[in-house]
C-alpha cells in the first residue's frame, strides 16, 4: 500500500504514504473487532489510506497537484495484486536512490518496505538507535531533492541499486531469524517477508541474476530450519540440537535449484558463499556427519571476499568443530576488539561454549553473565541462563 501510493504521491511525499496507510491500519484495529474483518480486508485498508491521503491534500498545497489521481476510482476488487508488487519493488529500489549512501539506502528499505522500526534497524547494524534515525531523516531529505519517481531502473543503474537492495533483504531475514530485541527470539513473519521479497526480485525479469538466486538459495536453506530452530516457549534451539526432521525439505529443495540457477556464469558474491555453507548444513543427516573442513573452506573465502568480525565468529564456531576449541579460542581472540562485537551477545556466549568444551567452567560461566548483559531478548536470555545453571 505503501509503495502505490508513494508512485501516486511521488517520492517527495514519501512520508505521507507511510503515515495515511499506519493511519488506516490503527482504523482498523479500532473498527474490524466491532463491525468484522471486511471481505476484502486490503481493499478496505487501500480505500481507507486513499481517502485519508485525499484529505490531506485538500488541506495541503504541496499536495493539491496529486487530488486527481488520489481521487480517480479504485476498481471493485479494491486491491489488484500484480501492479501492487510492482510498486513495490518500484518503492525498495527507490529508497536505494545513487544518491544515497549505501548504509542510508539499506537503513530506508528497511524502514519503508520491510515495516522495521528504528531500534531493529540499528541491531540489525549492531549501531545506535539516535544514528540510524537521523540517517533515516536525512535520507529522505535527500530523495526530496532528486525528483526520482517512484519506478524500476535503468539497465546501467541496475547494479549498483541491486547491491544495496540485497543487502536490506538480507539483514531483513537476519533480523528475523535471529532477532536483537522483543519478546521472540525468532521472529518468523521477517523471515516471511524477507523470502517473498527475494521471490519477487528472482520473478522479474530485470533482476533475474546470478547474486539475486544465490541470496533466494541462501533463504530458503535458512529458513528451512524455522520450525526446529525454537521450542514450545520460544526458546532458541541449537543448530547441533535440533531435529532435522522438522526442516522444511520443500524449502530446501528450491535453495538447491536457486543455488544451482546461481552457478550459471562467473560471478561469485558473498551470497553464493554463504549459500554453500547453509547448503553443506542442509545436506548433512546429522550435525556429526557435517562437511565441517568444506564449511571451513567456504569461510576462508568469504572471509577473504567479505572481511567482518561477524564471518570471523561465525568461522571460529566452524574451526572448533575442525582443529578443536584451543584453535577456535585463538581465533576469538583476534575479533575480541573489533567495535562491532562490543555489544554483540554471540561474542562472549561463543567463548564461553569454546571455554566449557576445554573444562574452564568458572571462565566459560563468566562470558555467559557477560552474554547475559547483552542479551535483546527473553528466550536468548533464558538460554543464557540454563548454561549458568548448567541446565545443558
């Protein structure tokens, strides 16, 4: 809704879209438990932010130009699906504008497409909250003065605006599977949104490319596991402990031909890497049976592609399970400054899982109370504490 509208509207009344359609939401919550949820519940919240878009105009200058087209009649159905993801995607490559910064860009997909409020925004970029609201300000600021409109790319634009739109799928599933703050440790409707939105690039024809099915193949491998990833109370379950009959084999089954449609060519993303690894894992009957040397190889090379502190943790928890938890330490050590992980729960939590396996239990309990301050969410707090408690 919010993307039609914006293409009516124009990217300089970005915010008006975004507020008339909140708007018609908060409506309804007010008026569907008394009166019922309509037959056609997006055609109703459509007309509703259309009507309230239209009173703004009335009463607004900037926006008087745009009363013809507010007011022109929507058609019975209310809501026609195919031109409303259109618009969408419109919006997302829109919002990652060349004349924005690569972080601004992701930070207004996010924002404007994904439904994330600012606090997720900022986990997701392990930054302060104040710095990902005023960026988001002055992104939009920015998009005002260059009269861009609402519409896909050109052909020699396209990579560039892809790059970042990946991006802001990305955190937006990460998000998701591992959420920073609330009451779930999983947050399974992100991951949801996160899947159509790299279904919908894979489905047009402007953005059928090798980097576009290496991330589709990436999500679905990752979000096969949803079902066994948290327990009855939400609290989050180990990959080494989950019950792999639970994966979703329909999910992994079109990771694999993404990833197969992804090998076309010679281009080769952080994407393709990390999609081999959640394959490797995918593959595997057994967390036992898992191609841990294969895994670590992947890492090397996306390490080498992509250098992060985050991939560098993430390569320590494989290299544990390769050379032992004395390597993995060592490895540890060597991201324990990096500002990125300062207040990054997984650090300490890692360590202390490295520490445990060597019997330093008074140390591996120290990095769990240091996790445990750090820790968003309940269920990974609760996690954190049975370890304290020795519960695991």
């Amino acid at each position: 809704m919010v993307a039609a509208l914006a293409r009516t509207l124009g990217s300089e009344h970005l915010d008006v879209a975004e507020e008339v359609v909140q708007e018609a939401l908060l409506r309804a919550l007010q008026v569907w438990p008394h009166e019922g949820v309509p037959a056609n519940p997006e055609g109703w919240l459509y007309r509703v932010a259309r009507n309230l878009a239209v009173d703004r105009g009335r009463r607004s200058t900037t926006l008087s130009a745009k009363l013809d087209l507010l007011s022109a009649e929507i058609p019975e159905a209310g809501w026609l699906v195919e031109p409303a993801l259109d618009d969408e995607l419109a919006l997302v490559f829109l919002c990652c504008h060349p004349a924005l910064s690569e972080d601004s860009q992701v930070a207004l997909v996010l924002k404007t497409a994904g439904g994330f409020s600012v606090e997720e925004i900022a986990a997701g970029f392990l930054a302060r909250p104040s710095a990902v609201a005023q960026r988001l300000v002055r992104a939009k600021d920015v998009l005002r003065g260059t009269g861009a409109q609402v519409e896909l790319p050109a052909d020699d634009d396209l990579p560039g605006r892809l790059d970042a739109v990946l991006r802001a799928v990305y955190l937006l599933f990460n998000e998701g599977y591992s959420a920073h703050a609330g009451d779930s440790a999983v947050r399974a409707e992100l991951c949801r949104e996160a899947l159509r939105l790299a279904e919908l690039l894979r489905a047009s024809p402007v953005t059928q490319r090798p980097d576009v099915d290496a991330l589709l193949a990436l999500l679905c491998f990752q979000a096969s596991r949803l079902p066994a990833r948290a327990d009855d109370d939400g609290a989050l379950i180990l990959l080494a402990e989950q019950n792999r009959a639970l994966w979703d084999r329909g999910l992994i089954a079109r990771g694999f031909r993404a990833l197969e449609r992804a090998a076309v060519g010679e281009t080769l993303t952080r994407y393709h890497l990390e999609a081999g690894i959640a394959a490797a894992h995918a593959a595997a009957p057994t967390f036992a049976a898992t191609d841990w040397r294969g895994i670590l190889d992947l890492y090397d090379q996306l390490l080498e592609l992509h250098p992060s502190p985050v991939v560098a943790l993430n390569r320590a928890v494989v290299l544990a399970e390769v050379e032992g938890p004395t390597a993995a330490l060592d490895a540890l050590e060597d991201v324990a400054d990096a500002p990125q992980l300062t207040r990054y729960y997984l650090l300490p939590a890692t360590r202390a899982a490295v520490l445990d396996r060597l019997g330093r239990r008074a140390e591996a309990a120290a990095e769990y109370r240091q996790a445990l301050e750090l820790a968003g969410t309940e269920q990974e707090r609760r996690w954190i504490q049975r370890r304290i408690d020795g519960d695991v």
